[in-house]
C-alpha cells in the first residue's frame, strides 16, 4: 500500500539582518509555531520541517539546493514574515528543482488596534514582504501554489495539505519505472506517445518487457503459494460455484493465483510501481491477466490496457495524492451511454481490470468467456461502483506539449442487475451536463482511457499539471463550448 506519512515538506521564512537579533529570534519562533500547528493538522499528511530563517543570498541558495539533494524532501513552503529582498532569492529559486508553495500568511490574525507600533509593523510586515517575494517568483516564471490566509484556519491547511499530496504524487514519479508488457494494441494513437519525452519532461521511465520473460517467472510460482492464494481469494470474495474445489473451473482459478504470483513477483524485483499488457501478446500466458491486475492495482500498482502507458503513469501519481483518504484511484474506460434525453449517462468499465477499491460492496469472483485474446476464459472480480462526487482525467500527448484533461463527473449508483454483462461496472454523469462534456472533451482529444477519482480534486490535478509544466483543460459545472473552443485556441498560441 502507498504511505505518503513519512514525506516532509521544508517550511523556510525569509527575512534580512536589517531588523536585528531580537527581531529575527521572534521571526524564529513564530515560524517555529507555525510549523508545530500545521503538524499538528489533520490535513496536512506529511510532515513539516522547520528550516532556520534564511537572511542571506548565501542562506539561501544553500537551503534550496539541500532541499534539491534530500530525497524526502518532496517540497518547500515559503513565507516572507518580514521583508525580504527578492534579489537574495534570485540564484536560490533558479536553482530550486522541487515543488514550491508560496504560504501568503502573517503570525498574528487581527490587528491590535490599541498596541499597534512600527515596531510590531516591522515585524509583521508580510503584507509587502510576500509581494516582493511573488514578484521575483514571477519575474523568473516559476511555476507554484499561492495560499492565501491565516495559518490557523482550517481552510488554509487543508490547502497546504492538498498541494502536499500533489507534490508527493510528483515526488512518485521522479525515477518511477513502469514495465510495458508487449507493444501498444495495433494503430491505436491515443494510448501512444513519446516516451522520451515522458522522460524528460516527467521524470518516469517506461520500456517494454517480453511478455515470454514473465511468463518464465509466472510459470516458476510454487504450488504452495498458488493454494494460500486461493485461500485468500475464497475468503475475500463471493466465489461462484464453478470456481470452488471441484468446479468446473477451479483450474482456471489457480492459473489466474499463478499469473498474480508471478506478475507481482516481477513487478517488485524490477521495482517498478505500475504495468500495461495488450490482449494482442499474450505470447505462452493461459489467460488474460484480470484478477491479478485488480487486485495489484488495489495494492498500489497502477496499470492501463492496451500499452497505454501514459494512463498507467497518471494512475500512479493520483494513487498517491489519494493515499489514506476515503475513495480510490483507478483505471478507467469509458465504454458506453444511457442516451436517455432525460438521464443521459455514461457506464465506464474495461473488460477485466477495473480496481475493486471503487466497489460498492464485496466483489463477486467470476470466470468468463472473453470475445477476445484467444486465451482461455480468464477469473475476474465483477462488481459496482459508488455514488458520489468523482471525476476523469486523462493525459494526452499532443506533439508539442502533454495536455491534461479533466472533467468533473458525479458517480452514481448501478441500480440494475446487468447478469449478461460481468465486469466491474461503475455509472457517472458529467458535469456541466452529457452534451457539453462529451462534446468539450472530444474538442480537447480526451483519451477513451483516463483514471477515474473518489478523493483527488480538480484543483490538485491542476497544481500538478501546473508542477509539471503542462497544459490541463477542466470541463466542469462552468464549461460552456463557446470559452472551451476559446480555451484550446489561445493554448495552442501559448503552446506554440
């Protein structure tokens, strides 16, 4: 499972020599309680670190490239508590490569009215001293996050926390590896891209593995592990009857036991946090993998069909910034519509591997036929999805730049049986309504796979775009055609 609790962020106040010593011991222990409440925060999920206020350029520059070289410093949060030249910030924040928050806060929340000095004014002077720091951030073209508010309110955490979590999924990526199993499915463009420039631009690494080398290693799982597993699954889910002992098929269940074993067993060796495989190269594996994708994607592993390795990445990264909150993270295709003038709808599922962290109630573990792959019928997991406030996104590349887009979407309860259809099946509409969703993301070249999300919020998915320096389209209850069309046009001026 993802545990995110042991990443820190640096909290680092700015200041000068200008104010003397007593004045820079009180920025030290303001800032100092700061830190202590945010830790103190249910909202925040990391941990966050106090770093001595810097008053120098050399200050400074040392502070952020240690926070470059500290492999669990996933980000900085910054605050200028009394006036800070931005020229000391300059070499600093050039040389700074993690995420950065820009925290526009002041120790105090009220004005004491009857108190009120120069005195407490130099020292309480971020009003000014943050505007002098966001115009050297500007004037550099750093991309971060403003938060704006009193550090004590809770509304001001849970932002931080929030653009936490969007820097730990960016913190994920640099180095991931993901393994692709097989090619891209035949003339499919989406689902393709530039790998080298992924790598560049994101920080991830994606190759292809010969689906023959892990059927080698799937093929060397030992009987014993194979019968604990199949122990687990009949204790997890509601087994049909043809997969018990005795069943019909309880030899298809211990292939499928084999494959997870296996794929696991090669995911962990190579260290790799997600996989793609296509129906297309199944080259010596009895079935399709099922199961053993959604049961490794509800472990943390991300995955996407069809060698769409751009799908399992996103996956990942929103795995992440969903860590120990309610609702999941998954890979999701958007397979058909309820054209229903009245209750237009759209039913995403894919033909095995939807995560069972989106299922309702306990998943029912089935074997089927599958129309395609030419393999035998493979073990699945077939449930429904929740109700609740949701949304998709997808990652795009467009030749000259990765496009982010997200459309906010409400799930909704599966309320008929669907005997004939056992796959996991999961219901939403999409914001603003079916028409203009549909219709803006096929304007901005939606992918027909994205990761569908309980738990990770539209303005997280923009922070992140935002980190990584690529576009990202929103469709949500505001969306008209009119400023969407608008929208595409005056980016790809800006994207030129």
């Amino acid at each position: 499972m993802i545990d995110i609790s042991q990443k820190e962020v640096w909290f680092i106040t700015g200041s000068q020599h200008l104010y003397g010593p007593e004045t820079l011991e009180q920025v030290a222990k303001n800032s100092s309680e700061i830190v202590e409440a945010l830790n103190a925060s249910q909202q925040i999920p990391v941990k966050v670190v106090f770093k001595p206020t810097v008053k120098t350029t050399e200050e400074i520059y040392e502070t952020l490239t240690a926070a470059n070289q500290e492999a669990n410093c996933i980000g900085i949060i910054t605050w200028m508590h009394t006036f800070s030249p931005a020229k000391m910030w300059i070499r600093g924040l050039t040389a700074l490569q993690k995420p950065l928050c820009h925290l526009h806060t002041q120790f105090n929340r009220d004005i004491p009215w009857d108190s009120i000095d120069m005195d407490f004014m130099n020292l309480n002077q971020a009003a000014h001293g943050d505007r002098e720091f966001g115009f050297i951030v500007s004037r550099l073209r750093k991309n971060r996050k403003v938060v704006v508010g009193h550090w004590s309110q809770e509304s001001v955490q849970k932002k931080i926390g929030d653009w936490t979590r969007v820097a730990a999924g960016w913190d994920d990526w640099q180095g991931a590896k993901f393994a692709r199993f097989g090619d891209n499915m035949r003339f499919v463009a989406v689902t393709d891209g530039d790998k080298v420039e992924a790598e560049t631009k994101f920080g991830f690494s994606v190759n292809t593995y010969a689906v023959g080398d892990l059927v080698e290693v799937i093929n060397g799982v030992s009987d014993q592990a194979i019968a604990e597993l199949v122990k687990e699954y009949e204790s997890s889910y509601n087994m049909v009857d043809s997969l018990l002992e005795g069943g019909e098929f309880r030899q298809s269940l211990i292939e499928a036991a084999r494959i997870e074993l296996g794929l696991e067993k090669f995911l962990v060796d190579g260290g790799f946090k997600g996989f793609t495989d296509t129906f297309e190269d199944l080259h010596g594996m009895v079935q399709l993998p099922g199961i053993a994708v959604q049961r490794l994607m509800q472990k943390g592993y991300s995955f996407a069909g069809e060698g769409d390795w751009k799908t399992a990445a996103l996956v990942r990264a929103m795995k992440v910034m969903g860590a120990g909150l309610e609702g999941g993270n998954a890979f999701m295709e958007d397979y058909t519509y309820h054209l229903d003038p009245k209750e237009p709808r759209i039913l995403g599922s894919h033909m095995l591997e939807v995560d069972p962290v989106l299922a309702a109630s306990r998943p029912s573990c089935e074997v089927h036929p599958l129309g395609i792959g030419g393999k035998a019928d493979p073990v699945r997991l077939v449930f429904n999805g929740r109700a609740g406030d949701s949304l998709v996104a997808g990652l795009m590349d467009f030749g000259n730049r990765f496009r982010l887009l997200i459309n906010k979407t409400v799930g909704e309860e599966v309320k008929e049986a669907l005997p004939k259809l056992p796959v996991a099946r999961i219901m939403w509409k999409p914001l603003p309504d079916f028409e203009t969703a549909c219709t803006a993301w096929i304007l901005g070249g939606g992918a027909h796979h994205t990761c569908y999300s309980e738990n990770v919020s539209v303005e997280q998915l923009e922070d992140f775009a935002e980190i990584a320096g690529i576009e990202s389209l929103v469709i949500d209850e505001h969306t008209t055609i009119r400023d969407f069309k608008n929208t595409i046009h005056t980016n790809e001026a800006y994207y030129r």
